[in-house]
C-alpha cells in the first residue's frame, strides 16, 4: 500500500508494577531498573520507537520518564526515545521542553514528545492544580509548548504561568523541534488543538472498536488543511501482551487485566470486564491486542489500514506480569510482529 509517511512500529509502557515468579512486587526500584533494559532490549530486536508514560502510582511509579529514557539513550544507538505522554497540564512547559531538548542531545536527535492532558489525573493534587481548570490548563500550556519549539527567545503571556518576555530558553535544539504528538481518547477538540498547533495525532484506544476512531483521523487531516498546514503522521496506541501462543498470552493477560481494571472501576468507572468481554477485545474488532505474533501483527496491520495511520505502539506489560513475561513480548514484538506487519502492509 501507499502512504505518506514511512511505517513506525515501536513500545511503550506506562512501567507497570511487575511480579517476582511467586506473584511477590518487585520493588520499585527494580523496576525502574528493568525498564532501562527493556529500552535495550528493543533497540537491539529493532523496534523503532521505546516509550514511557508518566503516572504517579504504586501501580504505574514512572514519575521521572525523562530520567530512565535518558539511562536508554546512553546506551542505545538507533531506537527514537520519548515520553508515551507527558501531562502537560501539571506540568510546567518550559521545564518539559528543556528536560526533553536535554534528552534530545543526549540520544543526538532521537526523542519524541506525546503530550496528554491526564485522563489519569493523580498528578493534578500531587503538583497543587485544580481540576476546575483541566481544559484552560492543557490549552495555554499547548501553546507555550509550541511556541518554544519555535526557537530563539519566546514571549508568552496567559493565565496559568508566569509571562516570558523576550525569555532566552536553554539548551537550545541543535536541528530544529522534534516530533511532537497530541494524544488523544476520544476528544474531537483534542484533534483540533493538534492540528492547529502542528503536531502529529496519536489515538489511544485502550477499549471497543478502535475502527469507531477513523472519523479523527479525516477530522485531524481536515483540519490540518483548514489551518493551511501540510499532512502529518496519525498514530495509534494500542495495549496488549505477546507471547508464544494465543492461550499462552490470554492465560498470562487475563487475570491481571482483571485485577487492574476492577481495581481502576472504582476510580474511574470502568465497567468490570468480563471473560465474554475480554474474548471481545482481543478479537479482530476489540482493542486488545493480546495474542501470538501472528495474530498480533494481522490485528496491527488491520486498524492501521482502517485508521489511516502510519504509526503503531504497543503498550506491553499489565500489573502483576513477570519481567521474563515483559522481556519475552518484547523480543517476540520486535523479531516477529514488526517484521510481519511490515510485510502484511507492503
């Protein structure tokens, strides 16, 4: 097939709390240990991109992406680096754009930014932000974002952070803005806001048909045209889990999907998946992507097509897995489901 942009097929994590093989906690020091691995281990399987996203939970206790991204990019050579999102919104965007411009030396030119406004909003009392002002906060601090991509001095005046005035912002980039995605659940407003300020459209479709999503896409590229801008790259995030056999990674996934989504429902308001449910969502029409190489990689090359993308990541692991699970899918993802997808999709 024919598209515009070249097909990326990388991983990313959100560092989930994973288990010894007696179902102990590893420490969460380990993990963030593991991961650092895990961003090796995908270079080395060549996976194009490793990602991680920023929480603040026992579960999910990736707070500091940038830092662990940076222990990958020492020792990587060629796998593009970056946050899977970053919440912006309780975020400062002069810090975010300076720890990932800092990063972007460190790897010589391979990060990427995915900026989210928190659908998981446990940073928003950790930082002192106020839910009330969830749309204006992602809104202004978008903007700045994009401005100091720019380069050179920014001024800058809103509601939400000091104004800058002709503010010198360091380090500068050495060969102009890295890529930069909006991510977005289910906002169409969302779509605008990427296309108006120039960044690429990342789905995250974490349940139901991800083909109910296609519409954002014509949307973002309509839009993109309204605003007089050239195409860019549509992204699909997808969660998951690969092992050797289908009833292998369904055996492993299952019981630990179960376990995080009851526990999320009460949060949230997931409804408690059931196992009828679950076999929905790893089928051909749900939004797991849970299952052996090939039937991995024949559900990516399907909502790809479907979606008008040219970018897949899998969001690998699931609280309670193992690492040895982890580092399986992981190789099994990169020497298996890249090169069939790629092949499905030439």
């Amino acid at each position: 097939m024919t598209r515009e942009f070249p097909l990326v097929l990388g991983v990313d994590t959100f560092g989930d709390a994973t288990h010894d093989d007696n179902d102990r906690p590893l420490s969460q020091a380990q993990i963030i240990r593991d991961l650092v691995e895990h961003g090796v281990l995908a270079d080395q399987v060549g996976i194009d991109f490793f990602g991680i996203g920023e929480h603040h939970t026992d579960d999910f206790p990736l707070s500091a992406a940038d830092v662990v991204l940076a222990a990958i990019a020492a020792r990587t050579n060629r796998i593009h680096i970056g946050s899977a999102v970053t919440v912006l919104s309780s975020d400062d965007p002069v810090r975010v754009f300076q720890r990932y411009s800092t990063l972007n030396a460190i790897s010589r030119g391979r990060v990427e930014v995915i900026l989210g406004r928190g659908s998981s909003i446990d940073s928003f009392p950790l930082f002192g932000y106020d839910l009330a002002d969830y749309e204006d906060l992602f809104e202004e601090k978008t903007a700045l974002f994009a401005e100091l991509l720019k380069g050179g001095p920014v001024t800058w005046h809103g509601k939400t952070r000091a104004a800058l005035d002709n503010q010198n912002v360091v380090p500068h980039l050495e060969s102009g803005p890295f890529p930069v995605w909006i991510g977005v659940g289910g906002s169409p407003e969302s779509v605008i806001r990427a296309a108006r300020h120039g960044f690429s459209l990342m789905l995250a479709i974490i349940g139901g048909s991800p083909a109910r999503f296609a519409p954002f896409s014509q949307l973002y590229r309509e839009a993109l045209e309204s605003f007089g801008r050239s195409p860019l790259p549509v992204g699909v995030h997808g969660p998951g889990h690969v092992a050797a056999t289908d009833e292998e990674a369904r055996e492993q996934f299952w019981p630990r999907y179960l376990e995080v989504i009851t526990r999320m429902s009460k949060i949230r308001g997931f409804a408690i998946p059931t196992k009828e449910s679950f076999m929905f969502e790893v089928g051909p029409r749900g939004a797991l992507y849970v299952g052996s190489p090939e039937t991995v990689a024949q559900k990516i090359a399907q909502n790809v097509k479907v979606l008008g993308a040219s970018r897949f990541e899998l969001k690998y692991g699931m609280v309670g897995l193992t690492n040895d699970m982890l580092m399986t899918n992981i190789e099994l993802y990169g020497t298996q489901v890249v090169p069939r997808v790629r092949e499905l999709l030439a």
